[in-house]
C-alpha cells in the first residue's frame, strides 16, 4: 500500500470518527434535554417511571455549533459560567455576548445573555 492510499485511509477514517463525535455531541444535548423537561415536570424518560433523584440530573448544559452539531462549551447554571477548552487551556466566561468560532466548519456562533424575568 502507497503512502498516499495510506494518508487517504486515514483520512476517511477520521472524517468517520468526527461524524460519529457530532452525533454522539446531539445525543448528549438530546438526553440532556429530556432530563430537564422530565424534572420540570414534562416529558417521559422512559423505563423506571417516577421523577429522577437531583443526583440523577444533569446540571451542565452543552453549547453545540448551530450549523454542524459541534460542542462549542458548557454552561454551569450554579456558577453562571460558560467553560470552554482552547488549545488545552480551559477557559471561564460569565456574563455578556459570546461569540466562538466553530473548530470545525468556521460558523460563528453567538450566544446572547438572557434577562431573567
């Protein structure tokens, strides 16, 4: 086998991985979803019936990319924060406008604060 055949094989092989990351990313924002709905007092979580423990609940929220499905960040609602991982450093951001490139398809994302009411 080539180098080239080779670089092509690895390639594909990753692009595989990446899609299979997306899809794992909107899994994760799915169940996310359903677990809050649930303890809000709607929506089904299957089996087991009954409300979930507040250990059971999930408290972070993903920030995916609007175009590609990418996770962007996490939001903690007890801290108020949005976290996100740059270049292998973790990065804290609280209040204001954010906007964060995508790493995959270059979108620009922007996330607005929301006002309380």
């Amino acid at each position: 086998m080539s180098d080239a055949e080779r670089i092509g094989r690895l390639e594909r092989d990753i692009a595989r991985v990446k899609e299979q990351q997306n899809k794992m990313a909107l899994d994760v924002g799915t169940i996310v979803q359903a677990v809050r709905q649930h303890a809000e007092g709607g929506g089904d979580l299957g089996e087991g019936g009954g409300s979930p423990r507040p250990t059971d609940i999930v408290m972070d929220t993903m920030w995916l990319c609007e175009k590609c499905g990418v996770r962007l960040g996490i939001y903690d609602p007890l801290t108020g924060e949005m976290r996100f991982k740059i270049k292998g450093e973790i990065l804290y951001v609280s209040g204001g406008t954010i906007r964060v490139p995508c790493r995959s398809c270059a979108h620009i994302n922007v996330l607005e604060p929301t006002v309380d009411a």
